[in-house]
C-alpha cells in the first residue's frame, strides 16, 4: 500500500505522539511522583515551606507529574465530558500532546462550564467543568498540594482524603456515643452553600501553592447558556483541586471547636466533645446543650466568618442520642441505651425511587437488561451499607423491589395468569421459589442471570482508620498496606 493510500484509510505507522503515550513506564512514574510527594510531606512536617515551594516547583514541572496527570483525567469518570472548548483527549497521541501543552509559562485558566446535577431534595447543585487542559493542570498541582493537605489535616476529617472513607466517619460516630458514658448531645453542622462561598481572599493567602495558578482558577468566570459571569467567590464543584482547597479551608475547625471549651486537653476531657467532619458535613458531640450552644457554636460561626462561610439556621441544630440523626446517608440513634447505626429512611426512599424510575422506563426491556440495570444499583447501595445494622433494611428492601417487579412482569401480560406469570420470570432455587432471573446464552453455554439481593450481602463492621495516619509519610506505609489488603478480602 502507497503512503497516500495508507494516509486514505487510516492505516500506516503510529505517530511519534501515539508510540510515547502507549510506551510510557507508569510503575516508574508513579515511584517518581511518589518520591516528590514523600519529600515535599517531610518538608511540610519540619515547616521548611521554602523547600515545599521548591519541591511542588519541581514536580508540577517534571515529565512524571504532567503524565499521571494526563493519565488521571483522561480515566476517571468525567473523562467524556468536555469544557467549554469541547476538547476531549481521547487518543493516545491527543493524550502526549496535551502532557505537553502543560506549560505554566503563559498559562490562561478557561470559563467553566456550567451544569446542573438533581440533589435528592428536589434541588440542582451547580457544577463547574473545566476544559481539558485546566483539569489536567489541576490534577498536575493536586498531587503537589495534597502531601501538605494531608500533613496538616484535622485528624478526625474523613472526606476526599487517601485511604479515607466514608464508613471512617460513621465508625467513629459510633466510637464517640456508643459507650454508656459517652456524650450525649450532638450538634449537626449544615453549611450555606459551602463550596459557592469559599473567601478567595482567605484562599490565596493560605493555601500552599502557586498563587499565580490559584488565582487564575478562581476568577476564570462560568458560562452559562451563552453568557460569561465572574466568579467573586466560592470553588468551583466539579474542579478535581476544589475537595482538597476546601478540605484544606476547613481544617483547624477542630482545633477551633477544642479551644472553645477549655486551653488544655485535660481540662477538656469532661465537656466530651469530639469533631466528625466530611469535607463539609460535620457533627460535634458534646455533654451538654448549654455546652454546644453557648460555647461551640459561636466558636464554629466565628471559624467559618473568617473563610466566607455561614451556618444554615434552619438545618443546624442540637439534638439529644436518643432522638436520633442522620449523617452522610445513616441513621445513628440510641434505643433503650444502645447506639445502632442503620441506613437512613430518605436513603433507603431514594434507593427505592431510582428502582422504580429503571422499571418504568424499561416496561418493554427484556428481563435480562432489567436485571443488569438493576443489579449495580442494589449491589452498590448495600455495600454503602454493608457496615451498618442493616440486615432487616436490606430484607424488607429486597421485598419492596419484588413487588415492583411482579407489577412490572404481570403489566406485560395482561391476558396471562398469575401461574404462567410466575413460570415465565421466576425460578426456583433450593427453598427460594421467587426467584426473578432470567437464562441467557453465553458462548453456547445457558447461564442464568439473577436479581442481586441485598439481603446476600454479610455485614462486617468497619475498622477506622487511625487519626494520625498520613498516607505520604513512609512510616505509615505498612499500615496502609494491611488496610488495603483487608479491603480487598472483603
């Protein structure tokens, strides 16, 4: 084949762009990215922030640092969504050319472009995409940030943190109330628009970073429906930097909430309180009413003044263990003096909303594709929830999701009996005789597909990660080690 030809059809060798990307060492990449980070976490640690500077210089201008940059935002979720310039680095040569135009020299940040996403109270939450290139030098100052984030974190903050989770906050609620002696007031925490109003003069002058890059990214402005508007405030959600800035902005809030009761640790100790946050949901336990009102509050309302941020009225409150709270999708709630934790009912609601909006938009689908829509969805949300007391939640969901599939199998066969009904989606299978699943083919052998019930799924309790523990600082890394281990076991 001449070269025109093989130009015509899109055949010939790759380009010298393609062949870089595709031959990339990532192992030694990310030990390179490694290294930095270690250092630049030591560096933080002994609070010798000229180095830090030196060394974040040095790793959001090295080779490594721009490649698992690039590698990161063209694999995540986001990675076909596009900004306002509507480039998406699909190719392994689109991919080496935009590692390449990682420059700062002549950096401009673009609008972001903004959509909506539905929240579970009815509400839209605005969010902010970046172009390409600002995601990817992002995630290039990302990994030179979050060493110094994680080093100086509130050890009792859980949210968007390496080797954190979650299930970290919920265990430690329940470390914190289970004890017959533990307090007994909580203070639920609610920020006004928490990400919209971050004060980006408090930003620029405490964040660790290149101010130039930072302030760029803050006032780079939205577009929306054809129109550009200036950002004055706020990060943007949806910036893959934003979790980390605004982790960073709301660290010291435990410190601030301690100093608010007592000076000294000792002295502190009968007021029993205690600071759960994630990223910005928090709860503060406390001995008192009076305590939590009277001192943590105003303490709280003053942190947040000085960052741009304001307590909701109508959504912080004081509430005894007894009565109960939800937080971050469970409910923890004393019965009788034992704290159980359980899925919260406005989870439980939504899960069982998203169940049937899948039924009655597939009224016509094969059972099979039902199914695998269906299983993703109960799967992931009993696992959310694996660590819980959540058995006879997950039972009486699998029941729920029964009904709607036998409405849904009987609707489709109006003239049929209930028994040929039966016959025609259900199995049986040992003592289970509703079975909803389906046969299907697969490389000439008949394999049957099931329903995925949550109520399969064992409930194992949560080991919290240590509060100390920082995932950059190398005598830890055995302990994240076993951690990751166990996590894969299960």
């Amino acid at each position: 084949m001449t070269a025109a030809g093989a130009k015509a059809t899109g055949a010939g060798a790759p380009s010298h762009a393609e062949l870089m990307w595709c031959q990339a060492d990532w192992s030694r990449i990310k030990e390179d990215v490694k290294r930095l980070q270690v250092r630049i976490a030591k560096a933080t640690m002994e609070g010798r922030w000229g180095k830090v500077q030196a060394l974040q210089r040095l790793l959001t201008r090295s080779h490594s640092g721009k490649m698992l940059a690039v590698k990161r935002v063209t694999e995540n979720r986001g990675k076909s969504t596009s900004g306002v310039d509507g480039r998406i680095w699909r190719s392994p040569a689109a991919k080496w050319k935009g590692m390449e135009s990682l420059q700062h020299r002549g950096y401009r940040a673009l609008p972001l472009r903004r959509i909506y996403i539905p929240k579970s109270n009815g509400k839209k939450r605005p969010l902010g995409i970046p172009c390409m290139r600002c995601r990817a030098m992002q995630a290039l100052w990302k990994l030179a940030l979050e060493p110094v984030a994680e080093t100086l974190a509130d050890h009792n903050s859980y949210g968007f943190r390496p080797g954190r989770s979650s299930a970290d906050a919920i265990e430690y609620c329940f470390t914190t109330l289970a004890k017959r002696k533990s307090p007994e007031w909580i203070l639920e925490g609610d920020i006004r628009g928490c990400f919209d109003n971050f004060s980006h003069d408090w930003i620029l002058k405490n964040i660790p970073m290149d101010k130039a890059i930072l302030r760029r990214w803050l006032q780079a402005g939205f577009i929306e429906e054809g129109t550009l508007f200036a950002t004055e405030a706020g990060t943007p959600q949806g910036g893959i930097i934003s979790p980390v800035i605004a982790n960073m902005t709301l660290d010291g809030l435990e410190a601030a909430v301690e100093a608010s009761v007592a000076p000294t640790e000792r002295a502190r100790r009968k007021f029993k309180v205690n600071v759960n946050r994630y990223a910005d949901d928090f709860v503060v336990t406390g001995v008192s009413r009076e305590v939590l009102e009277q001192r943590v509050l105003p303490a709280i309302k003053q942190f947040l003044a000085l960052r741009g941020l304001e307590l909701s009225d109508e959504k912080t409150k004081v509430v005894h263990v007894t009565e109960g709270f939800d937080f971050l999708g469970q409910n923890v709630r004393k019965y009788g003096g034992k704290l159980l934790i359980k899925p919260a009912r406005k989870s439980e609601q939504s899960l069982v909303a998203k169940v049937r909006e899948i039924v009655v938009k597939n009224w016509s689908a094969t059972q099979e594709n039902l199914i695998l829509q269906l299983n993703p969805v109960i799967r992931g949300w009993g696992m959310y929830h694996r660590h819980a007391v959540s058995k006879s939640r997950f039972t009486a969901i699998d029941a729920h999701i029964w009904r709607l599939l036998w409405k849904w199998a009987v609707r489709r066969h109006p003239t049929k009996g209930m028994g040929w009904v039966r016959r025609r989606y259900f199995r049986t299978e040992g003592n289970r005789t509703w079975v909803f699943a389906a046969e299907i083919e697969v490389d000439g052998h008949v394999l049957r597909l099931r329903l995925f019930r949550a109520a399969t799924i064992p409930i194992v309790r949560h080991v919290k990660i240590r509060g100390m523990a920082n995932a950059f600082d190398p005598r830890w890394s055995s302990y994240f080690a076993r951690r990751r281990a166990v996590d894969v076991s299960d």
